[in-house]
C-alpha cells in the first residue's frame, strides 16, 4: 500500500510538474513572438514604407467592385438591396424602412388600427397641411439652427423643396430663380444674391488651379441633401401627395451620383469616391455641417481629391419642376452648377477658382449640348466649396424629372469632367 500511495504522488507531481513547464514555455513563446515581431517590425518598416498604396487600393477595388464604394463612404443601396425592398413591399405591403408597416404586416388589428385611426389623429395633429423638410435660412454649417417657421412637430409646412436656398421673392418663378442673367462671352451668370462684380474675361484668361496627382483618387461625389428624389414616371409629374423625398436611392440624387461616377470609371479611367451618407435626416438643419465632417474626412484618406461635387436637384414644394432639354433625340435634365462665396462671413477667398471650373463645364456643355445647362448660380453661401479649388454644387433637373432624364445628363457631365481630367 506504501508503495502505491508513493507512485500516485509521484504520479500527481508529474502533472503539475508538467503543467507548469507548459505555463513557462508558453510564456517564453509569447515573450520570444514579441520579441521576433519586434524585429521582423524593424527590418519590414523600409519594405512597407515602399508599397505603392494607392496601386494597393486600385487592386482591391478592381478586385471586389463593392470596395470601391463602400470604403471610406456612405453606403449606396441602389443594387439588389433596393430591388428585394421593393418587392417585399408590393408583395407583402410592408416598407424595411417604415416600421409601423412591418408591424401592420404581423398584427391585422394594428393595420386596422394604423391605417385607420392612427392616420386620422395624425392628420388633425398636422393640421391636414403638407409638410416638407425644414429648409435653411443660412447656410449654417454646423450650426444647428432651426427655421424661423418652424412648428410643433419641427417642420416646416411653407419651406420650398429646393436643394439651394435663396432669399430674393419667389414667388412668379419656377425653382432656383433664373431671371436677368449676365451673358458674358455666352456664358450665362445669375449673380442677383451678391453683390459682387464677375469679370468672365478675366477669370477665363487664367488656367484651372487644380493639380492632379497621377494616382488615387481625383473626384469626390456626395450629397448634402441626400434623399432628394424624382418621380419614376411622367404620369406622376402632376399627381398630388407623391414626395420629393426619397430613402430608395434608386430614385434619389442618389442614383444620379452612382451613375456619374460609374461613367467616370469605366469610360474614363478616372478614380472616384461616392459617399451616400444620408447628411439631411430627420431634416435639413445643419445638413451642411454634417456634409463638411464626411468631406473633410474623406479628404484626408484621399489627399488627390481635387475636384469636389456635390450632386442635388431643385424643386419648387408645392408643384413639380421639370426641368428638360432634348439631347440626341431624347429627354435630358437640364444641369445648373452653384458656386459658393464668402458672402455670409465664413472664410472662402479662393471662390473664384471653384466659379472657372463651373464656366469651363459650362462652356464645353453648351458648345456641345445647346440648352442642357442652366445659368450658373452665385450664391452668398459657401456650401462647404472652401474645401478645394474644383468644388461645386450641381443641380440635376428638378423634383419633376424622371430619374431617366437625369441619368441621360450624368452621361454629358461625364463626358466634360473627364475630359478636364485627363487633358489638363
């Protein structure tokens, strides 16, 4: 018995004996992979300060396609996403961005109950009264201040749709107003909000200051006003109650956007960020500070971005704006390019720069496309154009167009930015 009680002890010290130089060798493994790693650090430091990122990046994004949208960006859901979303709403009647429908869907009694009930104390709460999203009094670029108009319920029931806000009457005009431009070497300058004097002749007599690298990215695509949509059909241009705001970016400026950038890729060999970060909900209060932060950072991933747009359509609010020139025979949104200026206080000295690119695009659209463009629009805003030398807002048709019209123009805005691009 003394013999088999000295074996099992014998036996129990072996495991732990055995266990702990497991401990001992596991921690020098660590201590000796830190050690190894440390070293391997030092001598890959010179190897990987030599990669070519931007060929990396590139090689990734030819890759996985997806990449090329969704990194660094909002995302764009104008593929199969949207299409499955559709389809479960006409199947089924429920929307993936609207709950309550959802809800309905599960529970007749509550679909009773909204439908019915829930939409007529809603309607009394709001007075009956279309209401739209808040639009800015200024530019307010982070500042978070809310209309003057605004009611209970945080919107806005007289605001107009459009994607720029100006202040002069609207009242006899058709959206972004377009009355008595300058015509300077037949380019059209609606410069009634500022008060300052455009020398054409003198700006064009200058050169783009715009250097582009030979690699990454040259052009940022986003959207201030994100889910500002068309109609999908003309027999919808004067129907009551269809929205000018959209979350299916297959209707949105959204689209317009992806499309732009998709030209610019494939035909024109041209790198582009797209970011669909939705910047204007639940409205358009301080949507340009959000859109300055997307910007900036993107910027700074991608310091070859020279050339900035920032993609919208204008409206009216009450009735649709459609706004179309014929272009080979078929029905192209009419385009207008807005330059900001420091006219409101906020720092922007080089606007000038930003207005050369916008007559160049004009100049060679209306030399090729005669009446696709709108007159150029000077604002007192800056709309975030501080950013770079080539940054502009672009208006795409109005809350009237059907998304074709304004995927017909992204064709023609294509064209002569890559041709900026590449012959610069």
């Amino acid at each position: 018995m003394k013999g088999y009680d000295s074996g099992k002890h014998r036996f129990r010290y072996t495991i732990v004996a055995k266990v702990i130089l497991a401990i001992l060798l596991s921690a020098a493994s660590i201590k000796l992979g830190i050690l190894g790693g440390n070293i391997f650090s030092k001598w890959d430091k010179g190897i990987i300060e030599k990669i070519d990122t931007e060929t990396y990046r590139s090689n990734l994004r030819f890759t996985l396609p997806i990449i090329g949208t969704i990194y660094n960006s909002g995302n764009v859901g104008i593929s199969l996403s949207e299409h499955a979303k559709e389809t479960l709403e006409t199947i089924f009647h429920f929307d993936m961005n609207n709950t309550p429908t959802i809800l309905c869907f599960q529970s007749p009694y509550f679909r009773s109950f909204y439908i019915n009930d829930y939409q007529k104390q809603f309607a009394e709460g709001m007075d009956s009264k279309p209401y739209f999203y808040i639009a800015e009094t200024k530019e307010s670029e982070g500042t978070g201040n809310k209309g003057k108009n605004e009611d209970k319920h945080g919107l806005n029931p007289t605001s107009p749709s459009s994607s720029i806000f100006y202040t002069a009457n609207e009242s006899d005009r058709g959206g972004t107003p377009e009355n008595n431009p300058i015509t300077i070497n037949e380019i059209a300058i609606n410069n009634n909000e500022t008060s300052y004097k455009i020398d054409v002749k003198e700006i064009m007599s200058k050169s783009l200051d715009i250097e582009f690298d030979k690699k990454g990215p040259k052009v940022l695509i986003y959207h201030t006003h994100t889910n500002e949509s068309y109609i999908k059909d003309l027999k919808d241009l004067n129907k009551s109650g269809i929205p000018n705001r959209t979350t299916d970016t297959r209707y949105s400026v959204v689209r317009v956007g992806e499309e732009l950038a998709g030209i610019l890729r494939k035909k024109y060999d041209i790198e582009v960020i797209h970011n669909a970060t939705v910047h204007n909900y639940p409205s358009d209060d301080g949507c340009y500070g959000r859109s300055l932060n997307t910007a900036t950072n993107i910027l700074k991933s991608y310091p070859s971005i020279k050339i900035i747009l920032d993609i919208h359509r204008d409206g009216l609010g009450e009735k649709k704006l459609r706004l179309t020139n014929k272009v080979n025979n078929k029905e192209a949104a009419r385009v207008m390019f807005v330059v900001g200026t420091d006219g409101t206080g906020l720092e922007h000295p080089k606007w000038r720069e930003n207005l050369r690119l916008a007559i160049r695009l004009q100049q060679k659209l209306n030399d090729r496309y005669p009446g696709l463009t709108r007159p150029i629009y000077i604002s007192h805003n800056r709309y975030n154009q501080h950013l770079a030398n080539g940054a502009l807002i672009i208006e795409v048709g109005g809350d009237g167009n059907t998304i074709g019209e304004c995927l017909e123009s992204a064709k023609y805005l294509a064209e002569v930015i890559g041709e900026i691009i590449n012959n610069k």
